[in-house]
C-alpha cells in the first residue's frame, strides 16, 4: 500500500467522455477551484465501500454487529472481508496458512449479545463466526453485498505464480468460487461443509498488491503479470458470469479490485483499458502517499496537491489510460499516519522527523478514533490544509496527517460532483462507536 518514486505522467488514448471530465479536474496554475458540476451518478448508486478486517473482533474489539448499531451497515452498499488467502499451490484456501483465520471467518461462536440478531450461535450449526454474522447482517439490510477480498498487501506474494498459464488460472478461480461463492468451507467439526456459506459473498475483490511492481518483500513479481493479470481479470468474470447464470435465480456477481496510486505501478502491472471492461469497478489507492517510514512529516491522502501524490492526481492517473470515470471508487482512510521528532517548527508539515510515532497498534499508524482523542485533548493544534483538502494535528513534536469529517465529506462531494463511482474506506474498525466518519461520507455522497 505505499506509493514508490513518481514518474512523469504519458497522456494516454482515453474515452472522449474521461477527456472531457479530466479538464474538469485540472486546478488553476495558482489555486484550486471548485469542481464543476457535472451530471452524477444517482445517488443512490453511489458506491459506499467498506472494508472488514477479519482480524478486527479481537484487540480492537470490532465486531459485525458493530457496524449494525453504529448506523455504518445502513449507509454502506459493500462490505469487502479482509482477507482470502491464495497459497502456494495457487488455490483459494481457508485452513492452517499464514493469514487464513478460519476461527475468525465461520467456526467461532458469538454470544447472543454480540450477535446482530440477538441470538447466540449453537455447537451444531454449520456456519458461524464473521461469516454468520455478515449474512445476519444482510438479512437485516437486504441491499448489502459483501465481497471477499483477496491477497492484500501481506497475502499478494503467490499470485504471480498462481496466473502463469491458463491451466493455473482456470484452477485458482474456480477453488475461489468454490470457497467463497458456493460456499463450500472445510469441515471443523459441525462447522463448515458443503454450501455452508452459500449465498453470504455477492462477489469478489482482487487486492494483488501489486502485479509487475514491488509490494511486500518476498513477494513474487515478473513482466509478465501485467498480461496475466489481465487474463486473469477475464477468467473471474468468466466463470463468476458462468456460474451466475447457472442458478435457478440468475445473480450477476460483481469483479472489483484495489489498485495503486503511483503511475509507474499502473504502467507496470494494469493494462488499464482492458481489465475495466470486465471490472464492475475499481477502489483506487487514496493514501498512503507518504508513510511514516519517510524522513519528513508530509501528507497521506490530500484531496489536492501541487507536484505531489493526491486523490485528484491518483483519478487522472486512471482516467488517462482509458479508466471510465463511472467505475472509479476513491479510497478514503479511517486512519493516520504520525511521525515524532519534528523539527523546523512552524506547523510540522514537510519537516524533518526522527521516526514514525508511538501508536496503540504499530509505529505511524492510529485509528480516526484515536486520533479523535488527541484532537480533543487540548495538547495538539488542528491544521488544515483549505486549498489541498487534508487536515493533521501537531504539538509541536509529533505529527498525525489524517482525514476528519470535514474532510471526508468535501471528498465525497467532490466525487459526487464530478461523476465518479463512490467512496471506499480502509477500514471500517477505524471509526467512532456512532459511525462519525462513514455518516460524514454519506453526507457528501448526498447532497445533505
């Protein structure tokens, strides 16, 4: 998830109608107007993505009925469940492989009163966990879909492997579908079998972080991944498409994917065009921009930014290169990133610092809610950058560039304004216990 060095941007062939909205999009030389209003999308289309963290119901202590009473599942229209592990041999696999939970996703029993519908799970049931908490969940909001998420940027380090020829792609799509379509789970005990969770995935999220370019250490990247992913991309909706049709009840099953800010990452791994013909849309990269592994406290997801990695410059990338804007979902972050040790004085920003901060979870990263906290504490200083579209706190030490309300909903209306698909947050265990910061993206998808 982090942005590597910035390439001069090519203006590449590109639909006449994202011609038209990128000049849209192009702020004055000395200042960044307003957007023009251009028609939306019906608002009731608009995207509102989220993601889930498998990992979130134990310290965090996030759990799906939280995003039932915290107003959050009411104002999404996509859950993302972070994460499906694709293993060495290039298959789908939920069992004993680094980053799979099958505890977390179906066999562990929720209590009545951490269930959305107020009933306690039994020894028999053959669904349980997240899993059975997700399908509770949209039983009591009939127009949420969830999708399974697969890889992320710790989970990405087989795909390239898994997608060489059409023998191994054909292979890994069908043990997805199997797995999370079709719902067949690995027997647990009473847990699991066949078709315990049909019907509970309306579809599927590649987050291969990232095809051709380099994502997490040890991952493998070769040339070829840009093609294959393609290939790949083609494959999925193929199958998905197949098996859609296949059902008394037809169901089209809907193909996103997470994809990356830096144009050189997009260059080497998308071949842009092609892949959205099959994508029902993509969640692009909306931070991250800097991280608190640099040496210099700056950014991490400015809505503007004058020769510097923004969510304006992230949507030309795509809409360059062939991107329908109606398929574009901005990335939004429900969290921070924090550097301590500034120096320079002034407001911190782009001055230097020895580290990334202390945090509750890792170094240079905190939950909104958190930094909430420190907002109110009276001991940091509210900046905000009006121009750009991003806010960060300092005190004089230790900064935090993060996304407020105020923030995200002037994202949000500027999506809104100016066609785009939506908003995407990572991630959903990251706001307040009265979903403070999905209700400030709901206002800005919607006028209110």
């Amino acid at each position: 998830m982090r942005p590597r060095v910035l390439t001069k941007l090519t203006l590449g062939t590109a639909a006449a109608a994202a011609l038209g909205l990128l000049a849209t999009l192009a702020p004055a030389a000395d200042a960044h107007p307003r957007p023009t209003p251009r028609p939306p999308a019906a608002e009731h289309a608009l995207k509102r993505v989220g993601y889930f963290t498998q990992w979130g119901i134990y310290g965090r202590n996030f759990q799906v009925k939280d995003l039932d009473t915290s107003g959050t599942a009411g104002k999404l229209s996509h859950i993302n469940y972070a994460f499906g592990i694709v293993d060495k041999a290039g298959k789908c696999v939920i069992g004993p492989v680094p980053g799979s939970d099958p505890w977390a996703d179906y066999v562990r029993p929720v209590d009545a009163a951490t269930s959305v519908d107020g009933t306690a799970d039994t020894d028999t049931q053959p669904l349980a966990g997240n899993f059975n908490q997700l399908r509770d969940l949209k039983a009591k909001h009939p127009n949420l879909k969830v999708m399974i998420s697969l890889g992320g940027w710790s989970g990405s380090a087989y795909f390239s492997d898994a997608v060489r020829t059409p023998e191994s792609r054909r292979a890994l799509v069908s043990s997805c579908i199997d797995l999370y379509i079709k719902g067949n789970l690995p027997q647990d005990g009473a847990r699991g079998g066949a078709g315990a969770a049909a019907g509970l995935f309306d579809g599927i999220d590649l987050d291969w972080e990232w095809p051709g370019s380099e994502g997490n250490p040890g991952n493998v990247i070769r040339p070829e991944d840009k093609v294959n992913f393609t290939a790949l991309v083609r494959e999925f909706r193929n199958q998905l498409d197949a098996y859609g049709r296949s059902l008394p009840k037809r169901k089209h099953y809907e193909l996103s994917a997470y994809v990356p800010t830096a144009p050189a990452k997009i260059d080497a791994g998308f071949e842009v065009a092609k892949i959205m013909r099959d994508f029902d849309f993509v969640n692009l990269q909306g931070y991250d921009f800097h991280v608190s592994g640099e040496t210099t406290a700056n950014q991490q997801s400015a809505l503007f930014a004058k020769n510097d990695w923004s969510v304006e410059g992230t949507v030309k990338s795509w809409l360059r290169r062939g991107a329908p804007a109606h398929k574009l979902v901005v990335g939004m972050p429900f969290y921070g990133q924090g550097w301590t040790g500034v120096t320079g004085g002034g407001d911190g920003l782009g001055q230097p610092a020895a580290g990334p901060a202390p945090a509750t979870w890792a170094p240079g990263s905190e939950d909104y809610k958190n930094l909430k906290k420190l907002a109110d504490s009276g001991t940091y200083k509210l900046y905000r950058g009006h121009r750009n579209g991003h806010a960060w706190l300092f005190d004089g030490t230790t900064l935090w560039t993060y996304d407020d309300p105020a923030v995200l909903r002037t994202k949000a209306n500027w999506v809104r304004t100016h066609g785009l698909a939506g908003a995407m947050v990572w991630s959903l265990d990251g706001d307040t216990v009265d979903g403070e910061l999905i209700g400030a993206i709901d206002r800005g998808l919607t006028r209110r």
